[in-house]
C-alpha cells in the first residue's frame, strides 16, 4: 500500500497535467479555429499534410473498409479541401493546389474509386459518384484562369455534366439512383450544383434541368420536417425516410449553389429542428429532428444524447457558406475540444488521427465558402454570444478538482492550528 508521501509524489504531477490540459481546453475554446470565407483557416494545411502521408500510407483502402464510399470520399474531401485553399490564394500561387486537387480527382476515376458503384446506372456508376467528382473537376476548373484552362479538362467537365443533365431530364425522379434500387437526395444535391457550377464557368447549358429539379424537389419534400428527405423511392422520388442530419449537413453546404432563396429556407429549418446545445454545453447537430429518436448507422456514428458528431463537424461548413458566422465559429470551437488535436510543427490531426477521414471532414468544413453564390444573405444569429461560458465553467471546474483534497488538508490544518491552547510562558522570558 503506497504511503502518505508516495501519494503525494503521485497526485501532484496528475494535478499538473489535469490542470493543463483543461488550460489548453480553454485556449483551443478561445482561440479562432476559422476564418470565414475570405482567408485561410489556421491549421489546415497542416491538416491536409497529414491527410496526404496518410492516403499515401493506406489510408484510403482503410476508409473503404469502414464505409461503402471511404476510399472515395476521403479522396474527394481531400481534393476540396486544396480547391478551397486555392481559391483564397492569388492565381500565380496555385500550383500546389492545383497539382493536389488533380491528383486527388484521378483517384475517384480510378478502378479503387469506381470499384463500389455500379457501371449499369444512368449515369454510369451513379450520381453519388458522377456529381462528386464532377463538383471537384469544376473545382479544379475554377483555379485556372478562363483562357488558360487544360482544353481536355474543359471537355471531360462539359461531358460528363451533359451526362448528368440528361440523366435528370429523363428522370421522373428528382433524385437519380446512387446504387441499383437506392436514391439519397443528398447525391442528387451535389450533382445539381455541380450543374449549376458548369453554367458559371463555361456557356450556360443546364437552366432550364436546374429550375425543373427545383420545382420537383418542392413537391416532394419530408411532411415532418419541409426539408429534402434523407432517403427517396428509387422510381417516384416521394420521401420514405425523414430528413436526416448527416444528409442535411451536406445538403446545405451545396443548396446554396443551387437556389439562394429556397437555400435559406431550407437552412433555417434545418438549424431550428437539428441545431441543439445538449447539457448546455455548445451546439452540436442532431441526426433525427428535435423530438424524435432514430437508430444510428455507419454515416451518423454513435448518437450520443441523439447528437451526431459527423452531421455536426459538416454543418460547421454549411453554416460557414450560409454566412452564419456564429454557429461556425462555435461548431469550430467545440471541434478543437472534443476533437484532441495533436499538433507538431508539420501537421496536425483530430483523434490522434486514428480516423483520417474525420480530419477530411473537418478540414473540408472549414475551408467552406459558396462557389456559385457569391453574397448569401446571412440568417438571423441564433447562437448565443455566451455559448463558451458553460464550457469554460466546466472546464474551470475539472482543472481545479485535483487541488481540492490538498486545499482542504491545508484548510484544516489551519484551523487545527488556530484552535490549539498557547504555550504557557517560561522563565527567563523577560517578564
């Protein structure tokens, strides 16, 4: 049994490491994690370091284990993640952007980025795959100047968004199928920006499938919420589950490319039935709207008090791109706590980057900014402006624990001292 000193020896330095990990806690709150739409957010090129030694380490077959689409996504968020960058750098400065972002495009069209889709489906392998990549081929576009864009990407982008266009001008669905029998709105979603991105760097070509979708999309929206639903009949489009956060994040981040208007109606509804503060300790995103509880799968992750970490890390982008400056500075706020970043004079990586994936979300959020739209109108704020406080307490509260037991020993000691009689005078004391 260790000794009263041996404990000591122990206690004080778990004290010390307590205390300044709840001090960092409280800087990482404090201090900026974004940098809205005009420049580039602090640590992401970092971010996007770590990402590119760990795709070129695995990273990506690793993914795809997880999840049907994890080689794909954690290359395209990776690729958008440089378009972003590069939007904010000036055009002679792009190379480094503009070689990533190729890259990371070649990977979606090869067979390991083909490989979980389906060539059968109209368009071939899918809408989930053809309007991803064709978002980040026009990304890439969108970083060289308009007469000096590589002529065979300016033709594979016009090719393949005709493919998408007709595709939805045949559909009776708004939604085209992501996997034989299956459609997710969301897909459709990132397909018709990318519609709508085409018409903004090359002759317009796509108005009138844009508006038709939009008019579709509208009479077949969730009774329960108003907002796209999350899963959709494969032949009618008419909604068969309800709106769900990990669609509703990303369905956000691109409406607002598509239709600003019918984008800020959708948003406000989606914060006002998604956006909670659970325990009173920051905003987080729901997966199922405020009063409804769901089962959780391999997209929303563990649902936690019903929050899902992976709709709320996105929905830090789609607030981003709405100009709701409060809530993206809070989600990213809350993403330096939870996340445990690690920092090294390189890279830096969430979760001790055990899950590459989740920083190629959150490096993608942070660097949202609209590509179409380029002044939404920003909502009316509904975060508070005191929503560190409750965190801040708590952590107060946890770097001070430690302490306590030695404060009350001390405490005590005192008063024993205080109530002890004086001792008595004795002789030769100068009285």
């Amino acid at each position: 049994m260790l000794s009263h000193r041996s404990r000591r020896l122990v206690a004080v330095p778990v004290a010390v490491l307590v205390s300044l990990c709840a001090l960092l806690g409280a800087v990482r709150l404090v201090v900026p994690a974004t940098a809205g739409t005009d420049e580039e957010p602090p640590g992401v090129r970092r971010q996007l370091t770590f990402l590119r030694e760990a795709l070129d380490d695995g990273a990506g077959d690793e993914a795809q284990g997880m999840f049907p689409e994890g080689y794909f996504f954690l290359h395209a968020l990776y690729g958008l993640s440089w378009v972003e960058i590069g939007m904010r750098e000036p055009v002679a400065e792009r190379s480094t952007s503009l070689r990533e972002a190729r890259w990371a495009l070649g990977r979606l069209d090869s067979p390991a980025g083909r490989a979980p889709f389906s060539p059968d489906l109209t368009p071939p392998y899918g809408v989930f795959h053809r309007g991803w990549s064709n978002w980040l081929r026009g990304g890439v576009l969108s970083l060289q100047p308009a007469g000096h864009r590589d002529p065979a990407e300016v033709r594979r982008f016009s090719r393949d968004s005709a493919a998408l266009g007709a595709a939805f001008d045949a559909s009776r669905s708004p939604y085209l199928q992501a996997y034989p029998g299956q459609a997710w709105p969301v897909d459709s979603t990132v397909a018709v920006a990318s519609l709508r991105l085409h018409d903004t760097l090359l002759p317009d070509r796509f108005t009138e499938t844009v508006q038709r979708w939009l008019r579709d999309v509208r009479t077949r929206l969730d009774p329960r919420t108003g907002l796209l639903p999350h899963r959709t009949d494969p032949d009618t489009g008419d909604p068969i589950e309800v709106a769900r956060g990990t669609s509703q994040s990303v369905i956000q981040r691109f409406l607002i490319d598509i239709d600003p208007v019918f984008a800020g109606e959708q948003y406000l509804r989606f914060r006002d039935r998604y956006v909670v503060s659970p325990l009173g300790l920051g905003p987080a995103v729901r997966e199922y709207p405020d009063g409804m509880d769901g089962p959780a799968d391999v997209d929303s992750g563990p649902l936690p008090l019903g929050v899902s970490l992976s709709a709320s890390v996105v929905t830090l982008g789609a607030a981003q791109v709405h100009g709701d400056a409060p809530l993206a500075t809070a989600l990213a706020g809350v993403s330096e706590l939870a996340g445990l970043p690690v920092d090294t004079p390189r890279t830096k990586r969430y979760a001790f980057g055990l899950i590459p994936v989740g920083d190629a979300f959150l490096a993608w959020s942070k660097t949202a900014r609209p590509w179409v739209t380029k002044t939404p109108t920003a909502p009316p704020a509904q975060t508070s402006a005191w929503w560190r406080v409750p965190l801040l307490t708590l952590l107060a509260v946890l770097g001070t624990a430690p302490w306590l037991p030695a404060l009350i020993r001390h405490h005590r000691r005192r008063r024993t001292r205080r109530r002890e009689p004086a001792a008595p005078a004795t002789a030769g004391s100068g009285r």
